[in-house]
C-alpha cells in the first residue's frame, strides 16, 4: 500500500478509464501476459489477443504445431459463439498452426491456472487506489507471479459487441474445419489449419 495521501470518491461513476484483465499463462515456463483491455472483452478481442500473443512469442517456439487453449466457457469465447469460432480459424490458418480448444465446465473456472495469476494480482494491489491507466498498469507490471514480472499489454482497441457469424456459416464451419470429441463434445474442440495458397 502506498503511503501517498490520494483524493478518491467512494463512488466513481465516471472514472478515466476501465480496464479488464485478459490473461495469457504458459503453465510449463511459468510465465504470464496480462491484457488490460479498454474495451468490452468480446470474441474478436479475445482472438486479437490470441493472436498478439503468438505473434510476439512464435519465434521462441518454432517446432510448436498446435495450440491449445486452456479456457473458461465464457459467453465470448465458448465453443458455440459463431464469431470466436469464425475468428479462431481464421488465425489457425493465417498462423498456420493447429489449434485445440479446451474448456472448463460452468462453475469450475477456479481449476484454471491463469485465476491463480489474477489472485496474486489482486493481492498485490491489496486495494490501493488505482488513479491513472499508469497506477493499473504498474501495479500489473510490477507484481510477481511464480518469481517472474508478467509481460503487460495495453490494448485500447473499441470492440463491437454483438457480433456474430449466420447460422448456416456455422454450419459450414461444423462440418468443414471442427472436430467435437466424441466424448466431451462441445468441452473439447479440434481445428487442424489450412493452407492458404
């Protein structure tokens, strides 16, 4: 906690900015990326994240072919919402990588080890006051998780809600480039790539 005396309303209803936590957690190096997002967080922001991500950490693993991720079954991203599929396969083939997403049933969120991330975020910041986009971002930046300082991003794209694909493209997507496991069916999907010329 910060000794600095700050002026701060006990509500703020018109603050300078909200900002939403997107996290990126690689289990076996113990290494986190967090998103602070400007914006409503919606499939194009999650996949836009996905996509910022890879794009600054491919070349640290060129024999990678498949992507898995390791998700909530939230109502951005869940294995039905048109628009985070279209936009899913839409960066498997531009990535040129396998991807499979893995959900986790409602109510089981807190088995993902990315919210063990958030909580060591929330309890370093242990209710200090958070004035400026700076005073999140630093807070983020200079919290330890697992001994290392997460990598922090701050995206101030304006995303669109409510966007979505037609349900006959779905369709096509269904039968053309998803694989459901028999077993846990909607929990566990499969995009093998495809080349584009």
């Amino acid at each position: 906690m910060t000794r600095v005396p700050t002026d701060a309303l006990d509500h703020d209803h018109n603050p300078e900015a909200v900002l939403v936590p997107v996290g990126i957690l690689l289990p076996k190096h113990q290494e986190c990326w967090i998103y602070m997002v400007e914006s409503k967080v919606t499939a194009d922001c999650l996949v836009d994240v996905t996509r910022m991500f890879w794009q600054e950490n491919r070349s640290r693993f060129p024999k990678v072919r498949r992507l898995v991720l390791d998700q909530d079954n939230g109502p951005e991203n869940n294995s039905h919402r048109t628009q985070y599929i279209q936009r899913i396969v839409d960066f498997a083939d531009e990535a040129k990588v396998d991807i499979s997403l893995a959900y986790y049933p409602p109510y089981h969120s807190k088995y993902n080890p990315i919210e063990r991330c958030f909580g060591a975020l929330e309890q370093y910041w242990n209710g200090s006051l958070l004035p400026t986009v700076e005073a999140a971002l630093g807070f983020a930046s200079n919290m330890t998780w697992c001994g290392q300082h997460p990598t922090v991003r701050l995206i101030t794209t304006l995303y669109e809600t409510g966007k979505k694909i037609s349900s006959r493209a779905m369709q096509v997507l269904e039968r053309t480039r998803l694989h459901r496991d028999d077993q846990l069916g909607r929990w566990f999907v499969e995009i093998a790539h495809q080349s584009t010329g």
